[in-house]
C-alpha cells in the first residue's frame, strides 16, 4: 500500500488528529513535531534538584522492574526514539524516524531500519555504535541475563548494517514495529562495560550501580534508595543542551512531604508522582511557590484478586500457578468483590482530578477502549451473590463454606490515597461477611527487584495487592502481555515475568497472537477490545481508576512531560525561566 492510499484510509476513519496521526507512526510516518529551539527565557546553570520519594535502587534500564529505576536510568541512559505527548514518535538517538516514505519500514511489515545519530560518545569518551544496539538486543534476549525487557526483543532479530544502521527484522508481519530501542524500554547501555556481564553474571556488573550513558547528565554518586548526583554532559549530542549544570534527585521520605517541598516552601524544584489527596494538594498549591502538573496517558490503578495460593509452598515457590486460590477460585467470591469497591467514592473523595473511575484495563488511545464494562457498587446485590453461592455468615458475621473462611490479606504500597482506599473497601468488605487484613509496605521494598525480598508486588505473597501499571506506549500490544501465560512471574524467571496477576486464558493468549499480527487498524483495536473484556470480565482484575501522572514544579521550571514515557524522557530540555 502506498504512503498516499495509506493516509487516505486512515483520514477516512474519521479519527481525531492524534489518534491518526499514531496509526500513522505505525507503518513508520511520524508526525512528531521537530524539537524547540533554545529558549531565549532559559537560565543556564545551576542545579535541578528532584524529589523521588521511591528512590532509583539501580541504574541498569533492563532491570528497572519499577517506575524510579527506569526514571534514575532515564538520567543518564538514552533509547532511539521516544514518545511525545500525543504518542508520536520523537527521533533521541536516531537520526530520523524509520518510515515507509524513507525506506526505513518494509511494506510488509517485517522490518524496520534505524539510521543513527553520528558523533554521539559515551560518557567515557567512546563512540555510540550499531554495535551497541545489537548488543542490547542480545543481552536482553539472553535467559540467563533475567531482563525485564526481554519481552520487547525476544521475537525480533537484529543485524549490523553498518556502523551507523541496524535493520530489527521479524519473522510475521509487525504492525507496532516501534517498541524494541523505543521509549521505557529502549534505553541502550554500553556495549564495552556490559558485555563481559552478559548472561549469569548480569548481576554483577559494576556499571549497574555507576552508568555510562549518551544521555545529558554524567553520574557524580549514587546511593541506592537515597541519592543520585550527576553532571552536565560537556559532549551531549545536542548543541545547547541540558540547561543545568547539575541534576539531584533525591530519594525517601513519601508523596506529601515531596509535594510540600515543592508547592509550599519551594525547596525544591519538582516532585516526582506526587499521589496525594487532590483538596490537599489544591491547599498547597495556595502557596504560591509552585504548581500542580496533570498528564494523562494510559496509566492504571487497580487490584488484583490472586488466583493462585500465596500460602501454600511449591518447588520452593508461594503463589505457584500449580496452585490455586482457596476462595477466589469461586467466581462467585470475585464477582462479589467488583460490587464491593465503590470507585466514585474513591474517586470523588481522594482522587478528584487526578483519576477517572473505570472499570477498564485499557483506557487510552480512544479506539481501544472498551464500552462493554461497567462497574456499580452495589453491597445488597454482593451478599445476596455471596449467599447464593453458599457462603454462610458465622457468629461472628464473617463468611464460611466447606470449613474455608472468607478472610483475605489485602497489601499495597505506604501511600495515603491507597491507605484511605483500602480502608474504603475493607469496611464494604465488613458489611458483607468478608474479613479483611490491610498490609502497607514501604514503596521501595514493594516495588524492589531484589530476588530475595517477600514483600515485593512481584512475588503476590497476599490474597489482594493494588499498585498502578505504566502504560508506556500508546498501543496495548506491551501493557497486554501483562496476562499471557508465557509471561507469568515465577521462581524461573526470577519472578520478572510481566504476568505478576498469573491469570491465564488460553482464548487471550490466541488473540494476543492474533492482534501481533494484524496490521488493519480497526480489526485491530476490536481484538484489544476483546481481550480487555476477558480479563476484566473474569473478575481477577479489578481496575479503580485512570491515573493522571501528577508531579509538583516549581513556577520557574519548565519541563516537557508525556503520558506515554518516562518523567524524564527529555531531561535535556528541562530549564528554569527568567
């Protein structure tokens, strides 16, 4: 099809600007507006300091399993192409989008050609190369490495054209070509420091801990959880740029206190995820010193309902999917428990303008979201469920069936909104038979990639546990593989498996194949569609709300935000005004 035939039929959807504009970047036609130039309002030099209350705890992009070690990352470490703010494509260590037009996308579908940016150097002084794209792919594929990333390299093959070109080629037609090397995933690390490190010893490498990246900033200290220092980069790739002379961030301490810092005493220049209470935080901005940034993309907070039995041990492993859950395995007990969660209330009264109740996975781009999910609370109708199913109230109004009671340990990370939701939800809970413990956990111990730790969401050592999902492309293909059964999160894979919910569905995985391979864009979105019904419909997820990013700056800073990357994809252009 041609690049004319091609925007014709998109034009004839009749979609908003955006959305075609993504369909378009799909087949490699990027509509990413050009990057500004310097701002004549700019200050130059000084130092950003940054509030992470969830600290970075390594610096190695394909194990940044949470949020704060892709951002920590993101300082220093660099991907081909990013996402902007309406999710096109944004050329960072490319020297062009690949399109059909510019010959980088074959019309079929089944590769793509990266052209690289030339002069680009390493923090040490040595040259970025098409070696080093390769070498990415090959240390992420690699079993024994345990990335995280693995899922965005394993089906693609990717070869050295020259030292300035690499073609990722696959063996299906693949309309999102544009996941491996782009965005939260594509972050490239070197490949003279890591490859001594490929495979078992991935662990122990020293650059984990000590980056050497393309990106603006250069690492000064690091100190895991607590503080990350860096430089100006005086041979960035890009004339004029970063701004500053330095970058802070500092870890620790929780949302109110970092939002605080920024709005109220303006002791520092930007709060990163600042999850609080919206009357609190419109309180703070009264202040004067800074101000509220709202950005939605596709970001989702939720609860899982553990199908598997967190308290019994098989091979050494808790919450094995050779198991199941002991009460949520009654559909009854899950249906029950979507009635039970009053997502206005949570909404209205703790989120206010930093959330919209949903009852949807996929709740952005438009095309994918589905219309078929509805959500009510309803506690009458959840005990007669309950009552129904043989569930019988004791004594002592808790539940009962077979000699199996209906008590449940609810955990999620130490966060005020979230304490006040599980509050919400443990006293529907009561009021229909179902006893409830609620577990709070240190964010950085939640969200660790540390193997050994019990306590991380990853490991699901608990009947119920809530958190938000990133959403960091704007196409589900990425966010879905969140419930294929090959990546359910397990002893195996280090529990690095994106499948921590480990619901599995065998008609799901069939259509996840399916959508991989489906290059029209309306039967496309109807397969996403689908596969949101299934999982949400099955009652094991239970989506609360679409999350704004929300964060606090100062009113002299001016950052350039995306709901479809990190914080920090273009750090570079961070500055304070006049």
């Amino acid at each position: 099809m041609s690049r004319r035939t091609f925007i014709r039929k998109v034009g004839a959807l009749g979609l908003a600007a955006p959305v075609a504009s993504q369909l378009l970047s799909w087949h490699g036609i990027s509509m990413a507006a050009p990057a500004p130039a310097p701002d004549a309002n700019a200050v130059r030099g000084g130092t950003l300091r940054m509030l992470f209350w969830q600290g970075p705890t390594l610096l190695n992009p394909h194990f940044a399993i949470g949020t704060k070690d892709q951002e920590g990352s993101r300082v220093f470490y660099e991907p081909l192409a990013g996402w902007d703010p309406e999710g096109n494509l944004f050329p960072i260590l490319a020297a062009e989008i690949p399109s059909l037009e510019n010959g980088g996308v074959s019309p079929d579908a089944t590769s793509v050609t990266w052209k690289l940016k030339p002069g680009v150097k390493w923090h040490d002084g040595k040259p970025f190369t098409a070696d080093d794209v390769v070498f990415n792919w090959q240390y992420a594929t690699d079993p024994a490495s345990a990335t995280i990333t693995i899922g965005s390299y394993k089906d693609a093959t990717v070869e050295k054209v020259d030292d300035l070109t690499v073609r990722v080629s696959f063996s299906k037609p693949t309309p999102f070509w544009a996941d491996a090397f782009v965005g939260v995933v594509g972050m490239i690390i070197p490949k003279h420091l890591f490859a001594p490190y490929i495979g078992a010893k991935s662990r122990e490498a020293p650059a984990n801990l000590k980056p050497v990246g393309t990106g603006p900033y250069r690492l000064v200290e690091f100190r895991p959880a607590d503080i990350v220092r860096a430089e100006r980069n005086p041979d960035y790739h890009i004339p004029d740029r970063p701004y500053f002379d330095a970058v802070e961030i500092k870890g620790g301490g929780d949302a109110v206190s970092a939002a605080r810092a920024v709005l109220q005493t303006g002791e520092y220049d930007y709060a990163w995820n600042t999850l609080v209470e919206d009357t609190l935080l419109k309180r703070m901005e009264a202040g004067g010193q800074g101000e509220l940034v709202v950005t939605f993309g596709g970001n989702l907070e939720f609860i899982q309902l553990n199908p598997t039995d967190p308290r019994k041990e098989v091979d050494g492993e808790r919450s094995s999917i050779k198991t199941t859950h002991p009460l949520f395995n009654d559909p009854a007990v899950r249906e029950a428990m979507s009635l039970l969660i009053d997502r206005n209330a949570i909404q209205q009264h703790i989120y206010g303008r930093l959330g919209r109740a949903t009852r949807n996975f996929i709740n952005a781009p438009a095309r994918y979201v589905s219309k078929n999910m509805k959500f009510e609370y309803n506690l009458e109708q959840a005990n007669a469920i309950l009552d129904k199913a043989g569930w019988e109230k004791g004594a002592d109004g808790v539940r009962t069936k077979n000699g199996k009671r209906l008590s449940l340990l609810f955990q999620t990370s130490i966060n005020a909104p979230r304490q006040k939701t599980q509050a919400i939800i443990k006293q529907a809970c009561r009021g229909a038979g179902i006893e409830m413990e609620l577990k709070s956990i240190n964010a950085s111990v939640y969200f660790s990639a540390d193997l050994a730790n019990p306590e991380s969401n990853t490991k699901f050592y608990a009947d119920m546990q809530m958190y938000t999902q990133s959403m960091t492309e704007p196409d589900p293909q990425k966010f879905m593989t969140q419930f294929v059964s090959w990546e359910v999160a397990c002893k195996a894979n280090g529990w690095q498996g994106r499948n921590v919910l480990r619901w599995r569905n065998d008609e799901f995985d069939a259509l996840f194949k399916e959508a991989a391979r489906e290059t029209d864009p309306t039967k496309r979105a109807a397969i996403y569609i689908r596969m949101n019904d299934l999982v949400v419909g099955d009652n094991n997820l239970q989506p609360l709300l679409h999350r704004a990013s929300v964060a606090a700056r100062s009113k002299k800073l001016k950052t350039y935000l995306s709901g479809w990357d990190s914080t920090l994809w273009r750090l570079r252009d961070w500055h304070h005004t006049a």
